[in-house]
C-alpha cells in the first residue's frame, strides 16, 4: 500500500492513502450527460466502496473527468449526496 502525506497551510502533516482521495489529473468540464440506465454513485473512483446509492436513467451536469489506468471515463457530479462520481458506461452490478 503507498502512503503519501502533505503538509496543509497550518503546518499540520496528514497522511493520504490515495485510492481514498480524489484522483490526480481530474480536469475540469461543463458536460452534459444522458444516463441510459442506472449508475452507482462513488465517493473515489479509485475504490469499489464506499458507495452512496443509485442514481436512475437521467441527464445529469459533469464539473470534472478523470481516465483511470484501464482507460475507464469518470465522471464527478453534484448530487443529493454530495459530490460523486460515476461511470455511465459501466453495468450496474452488485459488490461485495
């Protein structure tokens, strides 16, 4: 497991294990997009969990998109549970 830390503006050190932080790269959009069908909203698009409902067939507002390493496109939405991400691409499909 790689650990990182940072030093945040007060001095204080955290450490951050990055498949639980927002992804590096993410670039700003103002996209658009048509869900087809029911999508899995993600707190990290880097972990299967944790996860934080469903979000059905809709159009829904994209402010940023990342690519992750098997060249999979996410996607970071405002929602009723805060800012997730999703992949409107992928099959919804149960995790355990």
């Amino acid at each position: 497991m790689e650990l990182f830390y940072f030093w945040s503006q007060d001095g204080n050190t955290f450490w951050i294990q990055p498949d639980f932080a927002q992804p590096l790269g993410a670039e700003p959009i103002n996209q658009r997009l048509h869900l087809l069908k029911d999508v899995r909203l993600y707190l990290f698009p880097t972990m299967p969990f944790p996860t934080f409902g469903v979000l059905s067939a809709q159009t829904v507002d994209a402010f940023e998109q990342w690519t992750d390493t098997q060249s999979e496109r996410w996607y970071h939405l405002h929602t009723w549970a805060g800012d997730m991400w999703v992949q409107p691409d992928k099959p919804l499909v149960a995790r355990f």
